[in-house]
C-alpha cells in the first residue's frame, strides 16, 4: 500500500524530495518534512489500523495519492473502500490469491476521485484560511468491510492522533522492555 501526499495529479511520483534530516523514527511513530512545499507527514498505528496526520500549509492543495490498494471506490463522502488481491507465486506459477478489503476514513470530506494507471488521486477541499490536517484512518482485513470498519472504530476513533501514538509508544516499551542490555558505551548499545 502506497499513501503519499501531493500536490496534484500531475506531481505524482515515487521520488517526491526530502532530508534525512527532516526524518524522525522511533517505535510507534514516524514523521517527515517535504520541503518541497512544507508538507509534514506523521505516521503511528495500533495493531490492527494505521493512522496518518498530514498538514498542508496555507495555499497547498490537500490531495493524496493512493497506490497498491486495488480498486478502491467512495463508501461515503469521507471514506472510500477497496479489495486487494494478492497473487503469491512459485516457480511463475500463482500458488494463492489472498484478499484484504481495505478501509480508509478521512477527517474531511473527499472533493475528487480520479482513477490513474497506477493508484488513485483523491483530492480534498482546503481550510478558508490557514493550513489543513488531514487525518487518515486505515484498516485492512482478510474478512470483511465491517471487520476493517470495526478495526477502525474500536482502535482510533474515540482517540487523537497524540494520544493514538501515546498508546503505541506505550506499548513499544512494554514489549522491548524485556531487553537490557548493560554497557557504558552508547556506540556497543546502538550497534545491538
């Protein structure tokens, strides 16, 4: 699955610029700069959905482009639906087909669709004044539309993108706390 924000159907590519610097990783969350036109992407997710908080400044046209999610189509005026099928393969020969029916629930309501060769251009009205969030809300699910739905519903929508990511972190922790690793050099503990 491929989400990238743009800055219109055109400026479509894989290789939109950015910094390493501009970059910040840690479990639970991500986040980078498009200097390109300020753009600022935040990324954190729960176990079974993802959750994107995109700010466009001022004067920039919220669109995305959406890729690898097979076809994909309106459920409502903030959420589109789609199913992805998967081929896995061995020896050029598909062995089996695997189907995730994917949702995704925008915090606004889409302006415009427009299916391209190889993804979707989703366009979004902006704020009157002042920059625009864009939050997305995903889930997939081998079952059905409800599942992902629920997925959706049970883990981010009663909560903000901070405490979402507040929550993952906590988790992170938890998890890796079973590691200790006890050593005076900072180099020998992030070489582990």
């Amino acid at each position: 699955l491929r989400l990238m924000p743009v800055t219109g159907e055109e400026s479509i590519s894989q290789n939109r610029p950015f910094r390493h610097e501009d970059e910040k990783a840690e479990p639970g969350y991500y986040r980078v700069l498009f200097r390109d036109n300020g753009t600022l992407v935040e990324a954190t997710a729960t176990t079974h959905a993802g959750l994107f908080r995109i700010h466009f400044p001022s004067g920039v046209l919220p669109a995305l482009f959406i890729g690898n999610a097979g076809e994909i189509s309106p459920a409502s005026s903030t959420e589109l639906a789609g199913r992805m099928i998967r081929n896995f393969k061995r020896y050029n020969q598909v062995i089996s087909d695997t189907q995730r029916i994917i949702i995704f629930r925008f915090n606004r309501n889409i302006a415009e669709t427009k299916k391209l060769e190889d993804g979707y251009f989703i366009r979004f009205t902006p704020e009157a004044e002042g920059s625009t969030v864009l939050t997305v809300e995903l889930s997939a699910s081998p079952a059905s539309f409800e599942s992902a739905r629920d997925n959706i519903e049970s883990e981010l929508s009663t909560y903000s993108f901070d405490q979402v990511r507040a929550r993952t972190q906590s988790e992170w922790t938890r998890q890796l706390s079973v590691v200790s690793i006890h050593d005076p050099s900072e180099k020998n503990k992030t070489t582990f």
